[in-house]
C-alpha cells in the first residue's frame, strides 16, 4: 500500500480587489510588476505568478493607521501606529516599522482611500511624484519588519484548477461567484474585515497512475475535508468516504493515506469556524477506506 505525502507549497497572497491582475503578474522569482491603477495610485505584484494551481479565499482584518503616529526614519523606511481587530473583534495596535517599497524617501504620511486612514502617501527626494500604498494585508507581510502579531485567516472557500494546464489565475480572473458572496456578506455586516486570495503551488507525485489534476483534486479535498469551510464548499466534505472518480483512483493506485501539510503565509495563521486551531502549518492526516 502506498502513502500519498502532498505539500502545498509556499503561500502568495493577493488582496481580493486585484483579482483582476493576476494574470498580469511577473513569472519569475524576484521579479517586480507594477501596474499604474490611478494617477497617484501602482499597484505592486512580487514573485513568480506561475503555477498557481489551488487557492482559498480568507476573510480577515483590516488595518488603518494612526494618522499622527507616522514618522519617516530614513529614505527607506518608517514607523506608524496600525491599528487592527483580532478574530474576536477586539482592538489591537501597534508602532510597526515599515519598510518602504519606493526610494528614496522625503516624506510619509497617512491617508484615506474609504472612510478611514488606511493607506500611506509617500514623497521623494528625487522630485518623483507622490505614491499611494492601501496599507492592506499584502503590505503588512510584505514590508513590515516587527510586527509581532500573526494575523489569523480564516478560510472560506478552498479551489483549484488544473484541467488542460489551466491555473488559479486563469479560474479566478474570470471572476468567481463565491468570492463575491463573501465581499458581499462583509459589506452588508459592515465589519472591520477584508478577503484575500491565498495561492498555492502544489507539487507533482512520481506516479503513472494518477495525473497532476488529480493530484491537485486530492490535495484540495483533503484541506475541504480539514478545514469543513462550509456553506460555500459542498464538495469533498465528506473525502475520502465518499464515493467518487477521485476516491476510486486513490483506491487503483493502492493510496491508504494521505498526509498534507498546508503552509499558511508569512506572518499569518490559518483557521475555519469549523477547526479553530490557529496555526502556521497544518499537517493533515486521511485514512483512505
């Protein structure tokens, strides 16, 4: 009999409303795109955007600063008070050092782009025009450098694609019913929370018996089944006891478990209302019938 071991990969997160971009984003590691969304407004992917083929969509806090609190420190940096909720809505703060994504540096301040302080508008020395940065979870992770918060993300809704070589970025630039109904549903609560889109890398299996896709199915069902994120998922909640094309594959090959471990992005945990556990890997265990 044979254990399948599937990892997820490194995590890359992308805020929900550049869902419109990813396809637009660089394909090697180390490497930059910048997207002009406004005149004073760029939009910033880093990273190899190839190969995504699994996601999950996570609901979380918002963050908005101390507009008083911002302080430049050199061309390169600065601090501000960020101010957040935990997962029981709570209010938390912080003086966090950031690093910044544009140098060289003259000036920071805060700034508005809703209702509160939530983005920095920085100013150069060398005569560039201002840029405006939402201070949103890509920001945080990416440029903070103290944070001692790890920010809990709970999963909503677990995804894949990979039929005929598709990827993440081509299902979700299509657009996606259940993510909208999760922007939706924080809308009409009001509540100090934002989605993002978690992207994952799965790895290929050394078998003749089983494809990539079906390895990626196997790796998505069985984080469904750990994490229940249910009403939006409604299939594989119940793997491997059900009976399906997936299951019976597993079986032909002679797969009795299944391990995954799941990692969740820098300075982030990840959860479910179902598996309230925060944590920055999950390891999954399955026994297969």
């Amino acid at each position: 009999m044979l254990p399948l071991l599937l990892l997820s990969g490194p995590a890359s997160i992308v805020q929900a409303n550049n869902i419109g971009s990813l396809d637009l984003g660089p394909t090697k590691d180390g490497e930059l795109y910048v997207h002009q969304e406004s005149e004073d407004h760029r939009l910033f992917i880093h990273g190899n955007f190839e190969g995504f083929h699994a996601y999950a969509l996570v609901t979380h806090t918002k963050f908005k600063i101390n507009k008083d609190s911002v302080k430049l420190l050199s061309e390169s940096s600065f601090n501000a008070e960020l101010i957040f909720e935990n997962d029981s809505g709570e209010e938390l703060s912080q003086i966090v050092e950031f690093n910044s994504p544009l140098v060289p540096l003259s000036g920071v301040s805060a700034c508005k782009y809703g209702r509160d302080f939530d983005s920095f508008e920085f100013s150069f020395s060398n005569g560039a025009a201002n840029q405006k940065f939402p201070c949103d979870l890509v920001y945080v992770t990416h440029y903070s450098r103290n944070l001692d918060y790890s920010i809990p993300l709970c999963i909503e809704y677990i995804g894949m694609a990979a039929k005929n070589g598709r990827t993440a970025q081509d299902r979700l630039g299509e657009g996606h019913d259940k993510l909208q109904t999760i922007l939706a549903k924080l809308n009409a609560r009001d509540q100090f929370k934002s989605a993002s889109i978690i992207l994952y890398k799965p790895g290929e299996l050394e078998s003749e018996g089983i494809t990539f896709e079906q390895v990626v199915e196997t790796l998505e069902a069985s984080i469904i089944q750990h994490f229940k994120p249910k009403p939006l998922n409604v299939e594989h909640l119940n793997f491997p006891n059900n009976k399906t094309k997936l299951t019976s594959i597993l079986k032909k090959i002679g797969a009795n478990e299944i391990g995954v471990k799941l990692e969740s992005p820098e300075n982030t945990l990840l959860y479910s209302k179902h598996k309230p556990d925060k944590l920055e890997e999950h390891f999954i265990h399955i026994k297969v019938p």
